[in-house]
C-alpha cells in the first residue's frame, strides 16, 4: 500500500533495481556539464567528475539527446566567446585600457598604472569574418551568372591577335 501513496519516490528502487546512473549522476547535472564544457573540459574530463565509467557516458550520449545538446551547447558557447575576443575584436581595433603593476627589486616601491593602447583594425581578421559568417556576400570568388558563355581554344587566339 505504501508504494502507492508514495509515487514517484526511488522508482528505481521500488522495481527492484539498481539506480541507472543516467538517473543519479548525469541527468541532475546536465547544468553543470554545459558549464564544464562551456569552462574547456573535453569529454573524458566530464565523465571522470561525474564518476561513471567510459562505457556508460557514450552509452548515454547516443541514449540521450538532452546529454548531446549539453556537451554541444557548452562547446558553442567556447567558440562563441574566442570568436567574439579574439577575431571580432581584431578586425575592428580599438583603445584597450590595461593595468600594469611595476615593483622594484628590493620590494620598496609599487607602483600601479592604467596603460592605454590604441590597436588599428586587422583587415585580415575582418576579411575572415565576413567570408565566413556570409560567404555569399563577401566570398573570395564571386561567380556571376549573367557571364556564363564557356570560351574555347579558337574564342581564346582570337584575343591574342
């Protein structure tokens, strides 16, 4: 009778079987594996801290979609932020303002000053951008499908003459 009252309660437990580690160590974290993943722990980092065997994690992943997301949405928000850092903020320049701390050897004087860099913006960088995130607008080659005609050996002594 107590089962029935009580539902929901270590179903697991009630069936008469071991807790699924699916269950106990990776569904309650799916948080904290984005947060991980998003930190730069790869895979066998993650299920080294969630203490299940390597077997179990891949059997989980390919079970489980919302384990597949976890792990994929943590990653994109890695290369989001080095994306955003590192090639955006270099094809547009700008004034980085850093602070520098100067100790003299003996230990007697500390002196800590704002140091202010003007960066002019990295055509390349900006080139790479673009290519990438609209490749149909800023590609390399353009291909213009008004100018389609296909030149032969004879069109070509033609223009050398």
């Amino acid at each position: 009778m107590w089962h029935k009252i009580h539902r929901g309660v270590n179903k697991m437990a009630k069936a008469g079987r071991k807790p699924r580690a699916w269950d106990t160590k990776i569904q309650p974290r799916l948080e904290l594996i984005k947060q991980w993943t998003s930190q730069g722990y790869n895979e066998k980092q993650v299920y080294t801290k969630l203490r299940v065997s390597h077997g179990t994690f891949y059997k989980c992943k390919a079970e489980h979609l919302e384990l597949q997301e976890a792990l994929k949405k943590g990653l994109e928000d890695v290369l989001d932020e080095i994306e955003y850092k590192s090639v955006y903020q270099l094809a547009l320049g700008g004034i980085k303002t850093t602070k520098v701390k100067k100790t003299l050897i003996n230990g007697v004087l500390t002196v800590t000053e704002e140091v202010t860099e003007e960066t002019l913006p990295y055509f390349p960088a900006a080139k790479w951008a673009l290519a990438n995130r609209r490749p149909g607008k800023w590609a390399d080659k353009v291909i213009d499908d008004a100018d389609t005609s296909i030149e032969t050996k004879e069109d070509m002594k033609s223009y050398e003459a």
